[in-house]
C-alpha cells in the first residue's frame, strides 16, 4: 500500500513538472514577452482580458464605451472586434 502511496506521488510530480514546460513552451523559445500594437481606432482601457488557447480577448473601454477585441497571439494580428450594438438577444 504505501509502495503504490509513493508510485502514485512521483507520478503525480512528474505529470506537474510536464505541464510546467508546456505552459513555458507557450511563451517561446526566446522566453521573452511579446508586445502586440492595437491600431488607434481599438486603443483604450483594458477592463478585462482572458486568453483562450493563442487568442486574447480584451475587453477595451475608450470614451465610455466598451468593446471586444480578439487578438491572434502568434501573429499579432486582430481577428474580430464586437462593437456596441453589434449583438444582441432576440
């Protein structure tokens, strides 16, 4: 019993330090953060932000107004903005 307490241990180690440097692979290589420009039509306070795999959406507020904006992290580039209005509930 305290044999297989152990196993399950070491196992339980093993499969955290794995995870660690697939969480470090996302990164990069270079281990350094990336820095990714928003045109000045989408710039503003970042409210809030959630990642989803290698897109970010941000949620930008700029003059009282508020909009979602999902960024592409490989290559910087905006992949769609909800504007106000834009959706809604039926």
């Amino acid at each position: 019993m305290g044999v297989l307490l152990v196993a399950g241990t070491i196992a339980l180690i093993v499969g955290m330090i794995q995870k660690s440097g697939e969480i470090g692979d996302a990164v990069g290589a270079s281990g350094k953060a990336r820095v990714i420009g928003l045109p000045p039509e989408l710039a503003g306070r970042v409210v809030h932000m959630t990642q989803d795999g290698s897109r970010l959406s941000l949620l930008i507020e700029r003059q009282g107004v508020q909009r979602v904006v999902v960024v592409d992290l490989a290559s910087g580039a905006v992949q769609a903005t909800v504007n106000p209005g834009a959706a809604w509930l039926p």
